[in-house]
C-alpha cells in the first residue's frame, strides 16, 4: 500500500452464522407476582426445556404489539388475565435448531382463574424459598429477584 491511501478493512475469517443457523424469533415473557410478592412460573411440557420452570410466553404473533403477545401468553398457558408493566430484561436463548430473543415483562394478575394449558405441565406461584428445589431455566432466579424488586417498585407507585 502506498500512503495517502485508506487501508483494506479487515476481513472476515469466522463465519457469522451459517445456512444452517436459524432466523432469530421474537418473543415474550412474563414475571407475574401475587400480593404475596411470590412469582407465577410454568413447567415446560414442549421443547425447548421440557421439565423445566421458567416464566409463561412464547412468540409475538404478526400485528400484535409486544403487551398483547404478553397478556395473550400469560392467558393461554396459565388462564390468568393480566396488566402488563414495564419491561423487565431481555435475554437470549441459542442452541441448535432455535434462536429467540425475549422481552421480559412485569405483569400482575387482574383476573381469570390459574388453569394450565395442554402444552403446560403445571403452573403455579412460587416464594423464594419455594424456587431453590425447582429445575429452572438456565439464569432465571437472578432474573425473578431483579424482576421482584421492580415489580415492588411498580406496585407501589400505582
């Protein structure tokens, strides 16, 4: 190269991705608290994770916003009726075969009645000390304890 002339970016050598890596997918969840400050969490009855507990959500369908995919899959897989809050974290779960990135949302119960659904083994609050003998999902305890305390927070101010 001779000066006065911008050197070549570097090149790539590690692939981003490959053809096989698939499309990352939107999706959503909810920390849901009782006024006993204890948290809603579901036991996984399909892949990814089955047998573990984690929070209920799954996939933002076309045309609804981020709320209503939230509220929509806090009904269908636990039968309660929710108000979405602020978002809580975001994280994101890669293995082979999915990649989702998830939008956590506080939410709190204001109506309908605990009922799991078909592709949920059990749904059910959880205190503390409740969550310490549960399979979770991989980083969810740290994530419900943040969750909690901005879920105080948000009770408190309305």
């Amino acid at each position: 190269m001779s000066s006065g002339q911008a050197p070549e970016p570097p090149r790539v050598t590690e692939p981003r991705g490959s053809a096989e890596s698939p499309e990352p997918k939107v999706a959503v969840g909810a920390f849901v608290f009782d006024r006993d400050g204890r948290v809603l969490l579901i036991e996984r009855g399909r892949p990814p994770g089955v047998g573990l507990w984690t929070v209920p959500g799954g996939k933002v369908e076309a045309g609804e916003t981020l709320a209503q995919a939230v509220a929509r899959e806090v009904r269908e897989e636990t039968g309660l009726v929710v108000e979405v809050g602020a978002l809580a974290c975001v994280v994101e779960h890669m293995s082979e075969g999915y990649h989702y990135v998830i939008l956590d949302y506080l939410a709190r119960q204001i109506g309908g009645e605990l009922a799991p659904a078909s592709d949920v083994r059990a749904a059910k609050f959880f205190d503390a000390d409740g969550l310490t003998q549960l399979p979770l999902t991989d980083g969810l305890a740290p994530l419900i304890q943040r969750a909690r305390t901005s879920f105080a927070a948000w009770r408190t101010n309305s």
